[in-house]
C-alpha cells in the first residue's frame, strides 16, 4: 500500500525533466549513431552473408523478410455480402480466363 501512495506522490512532485513533447537527445544521438554505422556495415553486407553457413544464411533471410515484404493478413471473405450477378459474371470470367 505504501509503495503505490509513494508513487502516486512521486508523480505529483515531478516538476523536473524533459517537456513533453521535447525530442529525447539521447534517443536521437543513438539513432544517428546506429545510423551510420548500419550505412558502413551495409557496404559490408555481401562478403558477410558469403561467410555464413546454409542455417545462419536462412535465418538471416527469415529475420529482413518483414522489413522488406509485409506480412499477409488473414481476410475473410463472404460470398452472401455479393450479389449473385456479381458471382455468376465472377465465375464466367474465371471460365474464359479473363482475369
């Protein structure tokens, strides 16, 4: 019971710190320093991958994929919310093969 009164109190007495809303320099200073060293390790990246094993160079591919290509989603279609003539010039198209 004390701990949660002492961080209600915690809260309330804060007057101290970043603005709201103000950037956070450290998480900018880290990201550029990511940034730049993924720019020289990218030019890097084809010698690197030439070193991996068959394992290590499938769970490399598996690990980028979803920052390359977006993960599907699972959709659920109804044929009862289209009308049937919609179906039957759906179906005819199929038949032709002109879809």
């Amino acid at each position: 019971m004390f701990s949660i009164f002492a961080r209600i109190m915690d809260q309330e007495n804060k007057k101290t710190g970043r603005p709201l809303g103000s950037p956070n320099k450290v998480t900018s200073q880290v990201r550029n320093l990511l940034s730049s060293w993924l720019e020289t390790e990218l030019a890097n990246i084809g010698d690197l991958y030439s070193k991996l094993s068959h394992k290590e160079k499938a769970r490399f591919i598996t690990n980028i994929l979803p920052f390359v290509i977006p993960k599907m989603k699972e959709v659920e279609v109804s044929l009862n919310s289209i009308p049937e003539e919609q179906i039957e010039l759906m179906i005819e198209r199929l038949i032709k093969g002109d879809y």
